[in-house]
C-alpha cells in the first residue's frame, strides 16, 4: 500500500466509441457480445482485475453514453473499481484525449486499452503497471510477429504495389493494449499532436514516441488479440470456451 500511496492513483481509459466497419453491420462494436457479455464488458472487467485500477473511464460512442452508463450499471465491477463515462470522438486519438480529460488529479499512472480487445489477461495487465511504476514513462505490451512483413509503395486496391523494404522480422513487435503511461507524459503528448488530421494515431506510445520520451516494450499475450473482423469473434469466443472448461470460470 505505501507503494500505491507513493505514485498514486491508477486508472484505466477504455477507447469504445469506434464503430466496427470491419466487423460488419450491426451495433456498436463494443457492444456486441462474447458468449452474451458486450465486448465492453469484458475489457472492463479485465482492466478492473488488475488490483492497482481503482478507476476505469469508458469512452463511450457519442449518443451511447447512456445506454453504456446503464451496462455498466447492470455489471458488476469489484467494489474498489469506480468508474466514469464519456462520449468519444470521431477518431481513437480524439476519443483517447477525452478520457484523459476525465481523470481526477490523484491519478498518475493510465493505461489506455482497448474495449476491442476483450480477453486480455490480468498478468499482462499487471505487467505492464509494474513496468510504469518501475520508471518506465510508456509501457507497452508487444508479442514478436508470425509473419514477415513488407513495406510497400501503396497503390490502388488490387494492384501490384512495389516493396520498399523487408525489415528484419525477429526486430519487429506486433503491440497490443493495454499501453501504460506516466499520467503528464501521455498528456504532453496528445497535447502536442492534437492538430493531425484523418484517422489521428491508432497507437498512443507511438505519440510518446515522437515527443522524444522512452518507450519500453514488455510481453504481451496471444488472447490480447484485437477483435477485428468476423473470425475474431469466433476465435474469442473459443477462447472464452476454453476458460470455462480449464477453470469452470
Ligand atoms: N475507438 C474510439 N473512437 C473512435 C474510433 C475507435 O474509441 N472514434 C476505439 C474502438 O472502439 C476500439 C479501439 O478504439 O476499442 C480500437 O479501434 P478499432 O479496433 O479500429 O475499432 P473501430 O474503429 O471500432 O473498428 P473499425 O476501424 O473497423 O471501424
Ligand atoms: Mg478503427
């Protein structure tokens, strides 16, 4: 306890106000379910796991807030998780910032994670606190990538597009959410990138990146998988199968 005392308050923001094109028609992706729990709810649950959250803060899409108040309300969360909701924006980046502007002062220490990625597991979570706390400013949970991958001169879809580069795979990191961050260095951050234009970042350590601060990576998980297209909604609710069968959870 006096180390919580000693660098304050963790919080959890939770991006949900995307829309899910790519998941396809239908509600809201946060709120489609896995195994009859919205999405949202279990990414929730999985940042409010972790013992040092003491807050999660929803970012809601813009006319769902209510509607995400009352899930919220109908869930149960751990006594010692408060909780908040607000409406997001029209991009990750813009609805990230809105949340941030939501914290209390006593909070030092923010994850940032992603209602699209349900399963993550409370180890990982709590791997990447301990990182921040350590000292590191941004935090990141990362797996090496299966694929090799290419750089390419984009070019309409279905045309050749010409390679750049190969990079070299055992350098390159596939990352995951939650990110965690020192509460005053992802501040800076998006307050010195909140001017990009079209999609804005789809990664807040890549903005902690630019600022010129460290940026660490630490292990991340296989079920921290992101819930993107259809066939990540049966592999998560595979997932969810095999949990109840291992533990009876
Ligand atoms: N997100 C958000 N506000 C936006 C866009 C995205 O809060 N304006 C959130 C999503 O709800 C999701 C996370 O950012 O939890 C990661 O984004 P992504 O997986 O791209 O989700 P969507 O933008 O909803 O999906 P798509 O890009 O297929 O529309
Ligand atoms: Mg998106």
């Amino acid at each position: 306890m006096s180390d919580l005392t000693r660098t304050g308050r963790t919080a959890a923001v939770i991006p949900a106000a995307g829309r899910g094109v790519r998941l396809g028609p239908g509600a809201p992706k946060a709120l489609r379910t896995i195994s009859g729990t919205p999405m949202l709810i279990h990414a929730v649950r999985a940042m409010a796991a972790a013992r040092a959250v003491s807050l999660v803060v929803v970012v809601a899409p813009p006319d769902g807030a209510p509607e995400v108040k009352h899930l919220l309300d109908a869930h149960a969360l751990p006594e010692r998780t408060d909780y908040l909701v607000v409406p997001g924006g029209e991009t990750r980046q813009e609805s990230v910032r809105r949340g941030l502007d939501a914290l209390p002062d006593a909070v030092t220490t923010v994850l940032v994670h992603d209602a699209a990625r349900p399963l993550v597991p409370v180890d990982t979570v709590d791997g990447v606190i301990e990182a921040v706390r350590d000292g590191s400013p941004a935090v990141v949970p990362a797996l090496p990538v299966a694929d090799t991958v290419k750089q390419v001169e984009p070019r309409a879809k279905g045309e050749p597009e010409p390679v750049t580069a190969t990079p070299e795979r055992a350098l390159l990191r596939a990352v995951q959410t939650p990110q965690g961050f020192d509460r005053d260095t992802l501040v800076r951050a998006h307050e010195a990138f909140a001017a990009v234009s079209g999609d804005g970042a789809t990664d807040d350590a890549g903005m902690v990146e630019r600022l010129g601060a460290p940026v660490v990576v630490v292990p991340g998980h296989e079920e921290a998988f992101k819930v993107t297209r259809p066939l990540d909604l049966v592999l998560a609710e595979a997932v969810l199968a095999r949990r109840r069968a291992n533990d009876g959870f």
